[in-house]
C-alpha cells in the first residue's frame, strides 16, 4: 500500500496520469443552430461517458475544416455538403453518423406575389454561401428551369449574406426571398416579416442530413476513444428526443440565452427533428448535386463509399438497444 501510494506521488506517475487524462479530452467543432444542440449536449453528459468534451463554435461548417487541418478539432458537426467539400479538399475526415435533418425554409415577404419557387423569375433570394441552404436554393431553382447567378443577367440573382444578415435583409425589403436555416426561419415567421413559399424537400436530397464527421486520426488510432464518443453522442441525442422539455430547455437557455421564443423553438425543431442516421446513399446523391451546381468548387468529389463510416454509430446504438 505504502509502495502504491509512493508511486503514485512521483512525478513520473502523475505525468502519466495527466497525459491519461488529456488523451480522453475529444474538441468538438460545432455551429449555433437549433438542430445542433444535441451534439452541444454532449459535453454535459462526457463525464458520465469517461471522456471530457470541450466545445469551440464556429460560423458555418466551412469554418471548421482549417481547424481540422490544423489538428485542433477531433469530431465536427456541420451540413453534409460542408463535410463533402471539406473531404475534396483534402481534409482527413470519416462521415459517422447523422445528427438533425430538414432545418431549412425557403421564406418571403408577407404579401408576397411569389407563391411558388417559379415566381422568383426577376426576383433576388438571399443565401449563406456554402450552407445546406444553399445546394437545396439551388436544386429547387433547377427543378423550376430556371438559372441564377450573383451577378444580374440570369432569371434569379443569388444574394450571397451570412445567416445573421439574411433575417435583417428580409425585413427590410433588401432581398425578396431567402432560404434560411433554423431557428432564424422560424423567428422570420413568428416575428411577421416573412412567410414560409416551402420546405425545400422535393428534390433528389429529400431532407438534408446534418453530418458528424471525425477525424481519420481519432477512428484510426483512439478507437476506444472514438467508441465512446459515439456512444456518448447516441445518448446525448436520445436524451433530447424522450424528453422534448430538456431539450428545448438547453437549446433556448444555455446555448441561446433566452435570445429565441419558445414558439421559435418548437416550429425550428418541427422542422429539423434530432436525429442519428446516414446513409452512403444521400452522401452520394448530396455529393452529385453539389458537383452539378458548383457547389463547394470541387476538383474530385469524394466517392460517399469510401469515407462515410458508419461503424462507430450502430455498434453504439446496439451497445445502448437504440433503433
């Protein structure tokens, strides 16, 4: 017991310990949306995973990918086609499970004399440059044969403004439409400056699937690590959807500072349900659209069968006999 004790003290053993300790801590890249705060959850509950989470928020899923390069994030949460276009580009990632789907509205002006996607012939529709919102805009603009651009010229001009611009251009008549994300679609209708034209699902991405990517390094060589990730995250998940209170409790309070209505809440996760799954299939179709339109300008687009891991997620779903 003496021999314990006086190991443990030397500094060559609380060294090893501390590094212990530091290998368990996994930095999760993650974006300020509603449909995001599951995966923000996660850090509230690592303790009871064995792992320690700490959360760094970025602007778009872009964002996050430099970060990844630059080793300072391990797991991410983002729009599938930010993933996509994180992969071309090189970045050493696996796709490993879904988080939220849908989360997105294409939303104009009350009174509006645009009352299907073909009305916005002549008209301008503001966007988030890179988003999910951005591929679906597009799609659906496609389906209804017309073409677009940011500069005038084509049937559609494209107003390129950051999410928390798109709301404010809105309503003050700067843009006659926009495709949104949520909650900031949601708070657009409830506030009465814009009116939901459609949820754009009906297109060949259906509803988009947000994507929690992890790093080749972390799936690779920190499997136990990565294990209990998986598992942490398909609790933290399965938390927000048995019981609804929590969930919106967290998103409103602690990750958005009262700054959204309960209203805002419930219509933005009406619309961008909690959520585990993905396929290869919809990773491929997002990624053969994406390079149809331009989307994230890839040289060669990612073949979904080759970096979408799926692994990890039904081993921990089985492990917690989740559906």
């Amino acid at each position: 017991m003496k021999l314990i004790s006086l190991l443990l003290a030397s500094p060559l053993a609380v060294t090893a310990l501390s590094a212990h300790a530091e290998d368990d801590v996994i930095r999760l890249g993650n974006l300020k949306f509603a449909h995001y705060g599951a995966v923000s959850y996660i850090k509230e509950i690592a303790p009871k995973c064995g792992i320690k989470v700490q959360e760094r928020m970025f602007a778009k899923g872009l964002d996050i990918m430099p970060a990844v390069i630059a080793g300072e994030i391990d797991v991410a949460a983002s729009a599938a086609d930010a993933a996509i276009a994180g992969r071309a580009g090189g970045v050493p990632v696996y796709a490993v499970a879904g988080f939220a789907k849908g989360g997105a509205r294409i939303v104009v002006q009350p009174n509006s004399p645009i009352k299907k996607v073909a009305d916005f012939k002549g008209k301008s529709v503001g966007v988030a440059r890179g988003g999910a919102q951005d591929l679906l805009l597009m799609a659906e603009l496609a389906k209804a044969n017309l073409t677009w651009s940011e500069k005038p010229g084509k049937d559609v001009q494209i107003v390129y403004l950051p999410f928390a611009d798109l709301n404010q251009a809105l309503m003050q008549k700067q843009i006659d439409g926009m495709a949104q994300s949520e909650p900031q679609a949601s708070q657009a209708i409830n506030k009465g400056f814009g009116v939901e034209l459609l949820k754009p699902y009906d297109t060949a991405i259906g509803e988009p699937i947000r994507t929690l990517v992890m790093t080749e390094k972390m799936y690779n060589t920190q499997r136990p690590l990565a294990e209990k990730f998986m598992k942490c995250f398909v609790q933290a998940t399965k938390a927000f959807m048995d019981d609804p209170k929590l969930a919106e409790n967290y998103v409103r309070t602690t990750m958005f500072k009262g700054q959204i209505t309960p209203e805002d809440y419930k219509d933005a996760i009406g619309n961008s349900p909690f959520y585990y799954n993905l396929s290869i299939e919809h990773m491929q179709i997002t990624t053969d659209l994406m390079a149809k339109y331009g989307v994230g300008k890839m040289a060669k687009p990612p073949v979904a069968k080759d970096w979408v891991k799926l692994d990890l997620l039904e081993q921990a779903k089985k492990s917690l006999n989740v559906q």
